[in-house]
C-alpha cells in the first residue's frame, strides 16, 4: 500500500507553504506501510522559534484552504517542534537543532520518500535567519556584544 493520490497532494500543498517560508530540508516521507493513522510525514525546520511558528502559520493556512482539516496541533507555545495533524499528512516542523538531535529521518528510515516539486524542497538557511531575526543578511556571525 503506498500514500494515497489526496496524501501526496496535500503534502506538497504543506512543502511548499513552508518553502515560501524559507523552511529548510523539507522532505516527505510514505509512512503508510509502517502507520495505520496517516499517510505521509512531512518534515521540514527553521533557524528559530519566530520561523518555526511562521512555517506552521503558513502550511496551517494553506492545508486549510486545500480543504484539510486540522486535527490536532502540538508543540505551537514553544515553537522548537511543532506537530501537525490533518489525518492523511502529518507535518514536523522543528527547530534545526531539535531536527538534528531527534532525527526523525534516520528513524523513519526504512520508509520510502515521496518527490517533491523544486519549489517545495525548501530554502537557504542563512537568509532564512536573516530574515527571522537571527543574523545579518550577509551570512556572518556576530558573538553577543559586537555591535559592526
């Protein structure tokens, strides 16, 4: 059994809201044969907790108007990993660092990846935290204190 055809689109419907985001490593994963209660995982993270909630405000409001219904959402107050819940898709949205520490990819392994468009794969990581607040626009690091 593989993902069904409303699964895979609303997968991509979610990438790319989060891509326009500037969400990072978007990757969606065909759970079926492993899970009887969703379809597909979509993973994808942001350099902090301002882009975290921007990506999930974005795939919520776009899964919404695709006719998704939202079942459950875990995680929003503090913005490191969000969950969501539409059923046949079930979108991660997680801080960089928690998606490296808890590593849903290297779990889900064994399941196989579904292909996303180009504009749904994700975006640049620094301009993504220039653009949350984290770093300048230039790609550099500033340590506290040094006011450049």
């Amino acid at each position: 059994m593989t993902a069904s055809p409303r699964a895979l689109e609303l997968a991509v419907v979610a990438a790319r809201a989060a891509s326009d985001r500037k969400a990072q490593e978007i990757i969606a994963l065909d759970v079926s044969e492993q899970l009887v209660l969703t379809d597909v995982f979509l993973i994808a993270s942001g350099t902090n907790e301002r882009q975290v909630s921007a990506i999930v405000d974005a795939v919520e409001e776009s899964m919404i108007k695709a006719g998704a219904k939202p079942i459950r959402r875990e995680g929003k107050a503090q913005a490191r990993w969000v969950l969501l819940d539409f059923g046949d898709v079930v979108v991660h949205v997680q801080h960089a660092e928690d998606r490296v520490y808890y590593a849903l990819e290297r779990l889900w392994k064994d399941c196989p990846s579904v292909e996303l468009p180009e504009d749904a794969r994700g975006g640049d990581g620094a301009a993504a935290a220039a653009e949350y607040g984290d770093a300048p626009a230039d790609g550099t690091i500033r340590l506290a204190g040094d006011e450049r």
